[in-house]
C-alpha cells in the first residue's frame, strides 16, 4: 500500500530516488547512519502521497549502519513499524 502509486519501478531502487518526496524529512537521517551512527525514531509523521488511502502516516523505526570488510559505514538497513492507528487513537 505504501509503493500503490509509485509509477516507477521501485524494487531494487536507490532510496533517495523510490522516496524523493521523503529526502526532506530522512536525508538528515540517512547522512548520519551512512557516517556510521544508528538512528532511533519514535512516531515520526511521514506524508505519503503514493500510498492509496491514507496520505499521511506516523511510524516508528531505526536505521543501522552496515559496515564493509573496513569497518566502514557502506549502506544502511532501515526497519519501520506504522504506529498510525496508535497515533491517531491517542
């Protein structure tokens, strides 16, 4: 439901390019778990203007480092839980 009207193939896709309309809000974000440091955030509003439905979405998530052989920072793994219902409830 998030990716319903992407229209550009998005599987495999770089992040900055499937989520452009989210740079504003993540590439703080992003730019400090690629220097290395993992980011916790806790019921963060994303608007969401692909997604069918519901436009806006609050979620809860990290993103953590993956270093290569160097100990290096070389991309990330972002995990995400939609606390929507839990916001909006409250």
């Amino acid at each position: 439901p998030l990716l319903d009207g992407k229209r550009q193939p998005v599987l495999g896709g770089p992040f900055r390019q499937v989520w452009a309309e989210l740079m504003p809000t993540l590439e703080n974000d992003l730019r400090q778990t690629l220097s290395g440091t993992a980011y916790l955030f806790e019921d963060q509003h994303f608007f969401l203007p692909a997604r069918t439905g519901r436009e806006d979405g609050w979620f809860t998530g990290s993103w953590l480092p993956l270093r290569d052989a160097t100990g290096a920072a070389s991309g990330f793994m972002a995990m995400f839980i939609e606390t929507t219902g839990r916001v909006l409830a409250e």
